[in-house]
C-alpha cells in the first residue's frame, strides 16, 4: 500500500513523494518521477517512513523538501529540510535554524523574491501550536512573526494555507477550543507578514471538523476561502467562504452537502479555476468513489468529473497543460496519475 504525500514540477519532470509498504512489511519512503505524467522511475530516499509535508520551490529554482521522518523502532517524527538545486535529481540536508520553538512539521510555505513565508505546526504534549516564520535574506536568517499558543489543556491550533496577494497576506488553519468543538481561523497581515489579526473564525451548529485547504484571489479580486465542516450526523460538509473587501468581512457562498460521507483531499489551483478532490463513502456498500470537482467562479458553484468506483483521489497538480489527479485503488492500494478529462 502506498500514499501520497507531495508533487512538484521541476525542469522538464514531474516529482512526487510516497510511503510504501513492501512485500516484506518494510517501509521505504519513494521519490517518483516522469516525463509525460504516465511513465514513471521509483527512487527510495529512506528505508523507514518519511511523510513530506510540504515541497516548495524558490524563485531561483531551488526545491525545498519538508519532512516528518519517523526512525525506525517508532517514537516521535524528527523535522528535516532537504534541498536540491537541480531540479529534484539529488538532495541535501539543510537547517534554516528557525528561532525558538522546535517545529513538528511545515504545513505550507511562500519562498518569493522579496520574502520568505513558512506556516509551521508545533506539538507539545498533544497540543497544537500555530506558528508563523519569515525571512528577507532567502533563508540565511528567521524572524517569529506570528505564534497562537493553545489556551487550554484540550485546545490547538494548526497553519495550513498561505495566500500572498499584492495587498495582504493571509494564513488559513483550524482551531478547537474543546475536543469536540472546531473552526476555521484565518489571519491576515497587511504590513508584509510582521503583524497579524484574525479575520474570520467560522463554524457550523455541529462545531466539529472545520478547517481550511485552500485559498485563492479570483479574477475579480475577491478572496475565497475552501475547507470542509463537519455535521452532526458524523458527514462531511464543502464549504467555501468569500471576501470582496481584502479579508475585512466574510460571507459562506457555498456549502456542498452529500447524503453520504465525503472528504476533501487536495486543492489545485490554476489561473482562473479551482480544482478540488476527494472522496466519497458509502457506509451500507463500503464502496468509496473518488470525487474530482471544479470551480470558475471562486467556489460558489462546482462541476463535478466523472471518475472511478474503489479509488481515493490524494492529490491534484498541473503538468504540461493537464491536471492530473492522483487517485488510490482501495483494493490494491497503489497509486494512479489520471489526466482529467
């Protein structure tokens, strides 16, 4: 069985990360690249688990790799950072020395020109810390310029998102403030990420499982904010939130219900269009479907691609001019790039 983790395309290639189970109930972390999105070349990079949380690249090119990496005998994930300066052939390891507090993993990173941007996640005796880092010398040094600490023995908070437009910055995550209570928070900065407020905090009447997996500026310049929340009955709502004046104020635009479990996976997005997938559950045919949406309105209304029975779409990224999803065989537990139709 494996899973997936991250992609990137770099040069003429496109990478992705996975965790296998082999024949011999060892794990081997995977590296897999191809050429035309079909065709693939399997390279192990570690020999026990090794989960890439995130893959960003910096506008000089350069790959960075960030990983949680359990050693074998179990125990707690070690953080590690791999580069790789031509185009993800090989890697090394590297510190950027982030002050402070020891990070659990990176949920998701900004490396542009001007500055750098990592939304990382801490854990401490199982409570969740929010934390934000920047650098303006590429990496050489950090600043702390945001930390939520969790308030209360059941309590965190955990970073997912990061939006970079020409006027703020925002960072989208989740919060509970009990173990049975969740929403969605997002922060924006309008002074280039030295200071922060909270600009929405959003649940439904369940209060349970609500968080954000994506962000994206429309073409008409609003904000749209995309995550799931949970119901009561124990399924899954799509949710999609908007702004149309820079984050001030939020409205819900969409709330995609299902009769059956559904779960939202990964979000691509790709100029004007939004993609996003999952799965759905069926409970009474233990039958999951995988689930391919698309947006052109910010998220307001989707469209929804016709795809397979037993399979888990894991992912979504854009390869010479396709989308192609990444979708799991429930039966077999291997992994297949799709282009969608």
């Amino acid at each position: 069985m494996n899973s997936f983790a991250q992609a990137i395309v770099a040069g003429e290639k496109l990478f992705f990360t996975l965790v296998t189970n082999e024949e011999n109930s060892a794990t081997a972390s995977r590296m897999l690249s191809s050429v035309d999105g079909q065709n693939w070349e399997s390279s192990t990079y570690a020999d026990h688990t090794v989960y890439t949380t995130r893959l960003v690249k910096d506008s000089g090119g350069n790959i960075y790799m960030f990983q949680m990496d359990y050693a074998p005998g179990g125990g707690n994930s070690v953080f590690r950072t791999q580069k790789s300066t031509d185009n993800a052939e090989t890697w090394s390891d590297i510190d950027f020395n982030f002050p402070g507090d020891e990070i659990t993993y990176v949920a998701d990173a900004y490396f542009g020109e001007n500055f750098w941007l990592v939304a990382a996640n801490r854990w401490i005796d199982g409570e969740s810390m929010w934390l934000v880092f920047k650098s303006i010398d590429h990496g050489a040094t950090w600043t702390k310029v945001d930390q939520i600490n969790p308030e209360m023995e059941t309590n965190g908070t955990s970073p997912t998102k990061i939006l970079v437009t020409d006027s703020a910055i925002f960072i989208g995550g989740a919060y509970w403030d009990s173990k049975t209570s969740m929403y969605w928070r997002l922060r924006r900065s309008l002074d280039g990420g030295t200071t922060w407020e909270t600009v929405d905090q959003w649940r439904n009447e369940a209060r349970a499982y609500t968080y954000i997996h994506a962000l994206s500026k429309n073409s008409d310049g609003s904000i749209s904010s995309i995550g799931t929340a949970g119901r009561s009955d124990g399924l899954i709502d799509w949710v999609t939130r908007r702004s149309s004046n820079n984050g001030m104020s939020w409205s819900l635009t969409n709330l995609s219900t299902s009769p059956t479990y559904q779960e939202m996976t990964s979000v691509l997005v790709s100029d004007d269009k939004i993609y996003a997938c999952g799965y759905l559950y069926d409970p009474v045919t233990r039958i999951y479907i995988s689930l391919v949406r698309v947006t052109e309105d910010g998220g307001t209304s989707w469209i929804s691609f016709p795809t397979t029975d037993n399979f888990k779409c894991l992912g979504l990224i854009e390869f010479n001019s396709e989308i192609i999803y990444f979708d799991r065989d429930q039966n077999t537990g291997w992994l297949y790039p799709k282009n969608l139709p």
